[in-house]
C-alpha cells in the first residue's frame, strides 16, 4: 500500500477549482488500494468545509501543521494542543505589542484580531466568519490547537516571528510560511504528523509533497517532492518537482 501526503493551498490546491482530472487520478489512487491525504497548516474545520466544498474524499487529514489527525472518518487519531498557560502569554503577548493580525484555534471555533492592512487577512477573517468566537470562550476551553499569524508585509511578518521565537521559542514550535508563520505546541510539524501516518497504517512507501516552509522538514526527511511554484529551499530539497499533484500520481500508481 502506498501513501501520498499532499500539502494543500500551492500544492493540490493551485487555484480556485482543483481541476476534475486531478480528483479523478486521486480516486482512481485509492481504487488501486492506495491511501491519499492532505497534510496542511489550516485548522481541522476549515480544511474539512474546503473539502466537501471540493467535493474530494480522503483517507485522512493532518490539520494544523501535525497537531491534529483524523481518518477519512473524521476518527480522532491524534492531537496535540498547546498550553493553555503559554496560550495565555501568547495572546498578551500580541495584544500588547500590538501584533495586527493573529488568529488561534481549537480545530473547530477561531479567536483572532484582524487588522493587518494585507488584503490577505480579510480574506482569512471572511473564510472563518462563522467560527469566530471571543477570546474568553477560547481560553475557557483550555484546548488551544495552533495559532497563525500575519503581519503588514513580508518585512513586518519576518520581525514578528522573529519575536516570537526570541521570546517563545523553547515552549512552541514556530514555523515560517511565506505570508504568516504558525505556531504549533513543542515539537509538534508536518513531519512528526507524517511519521504518525506511517506507523499507524503500516506502510514504508510514503510519498509527500509541498510548496513552502512548513513542508521542508517533511520533504526532508521522506525524501518527498514539490510543485513547481515551490519556494526555492523546498526545492533544493525535494527529489522532484511537479506541476501539480496529478502528474505525482501518474509517477507512482
């Protein structure tokens, strides 16, 4: 049995509509008795809503760069929150250097302030209008999954994220991504979720492949490939580059 795990927005998700060829190949993947799922940055909700929205079924997801894993079920296989005392640092932390855009989430309800003038972060604020809930709700919840946030620019991100590493680095996992970076609990990534879904369905063929900072590791270590629109680090690591997800299936059906 073999495994693709393919990261989503810039990797199977390359515009608006992922095309019908390339749901077909997918389907046509698992029919040969293979496994396909997505590995990606976004919450546990809204990759299942774009999902359905896609109209794709997978055999199973890992959400919020490795924090959470589910079946193609929505079985809970794993999850791993952050601590609500860091949490809590976390969020004054933001309020109080004025961070203009931060967002955190339990898999299924949002907090987050939205003031970056990046046109990006309405965007993100308008896909998660319906999850939001208020700060105290979140915190009472003591189930805090991840954390992402933007800055006003590229410049200005790169300074907020190097403030939170100087400042948080040895009780998170901060991963940089090309517009945001997220924050994940300690030790947690898009690889050891990767590591999870080998021994969990017992399968040594693992395919991974991606675009941006937060797939290097498991690129890396998978010896995995990216798309190429691939930022340049990921690919001078990965073996090969595709122009999407189907031509990587093709290969290894």
């Amino acid at each position: 049995m073999k495994i693709i795990a393919s990261d989503y927005d810039g990797t199977l998700k390359q515009q608006e509509e992922i095309p019908l060829t390339i749901k077909q190949k997918i389907i046509e993947f698992q029919n040969a008795g293979h496994l396909f799922g997505i590995i990606t940055g976004r919450s546990l909700i809204t990759i299942v809503e774009e999902l359905e929205k896609q109209d794709i079924k997978v055999d199973f997801i890992v959400a919020s760069n490795g924090s959470v894993i589910v079946d193609g079920n929505g079985k809970l296989l794993f999850e791993q929150t952050i601590k609500t005392e860091v949490a809590k640092k976390l969020l004054n932390h933001f309020e109080t250097h004025n961070y203009p855009f931060y967002a955190c989430n339990d898999g299924y309800h949002v907090y987050g302030r939205y003031d970056s003038v990046d046109p990006r972060a309405q965007a993100h604020k308008k896909r998660h209008e319906n999850l939001q809930v208020s700060k105290e709700v979140m915190l009472a919840s003591n189930h805090i999954i991840s954390f992402v946030v933007r800055g006003d620019d590229l410049k200005h991100k790169e300074a907020l994220y190097h403030d939170v590493v100087t400042h948080f680095g040895d009780e998170v996992n901060v991963i940089k991504n090309l517009w945001v970076f997220d924050i994940m609990a300690k030790d947690i990534s898009k690889k050891t979720g990767l590591d999870f879904i080998k021994k969990y369905y017992g399968s040594d063929e693992i395919y991974a492949i991606g675009d941006d900072y937060n797939d290097f590791d498991m690129i890396l270590a998978y010896k995995g490939y990216c798309v190429d629109n691939a930022i340049e680090v990921v690919k001078e690591v990965a073996v090969k580059s595709y122009t999407d997800v189907g031509e990587l299936i093709e290969d290894v059906i």
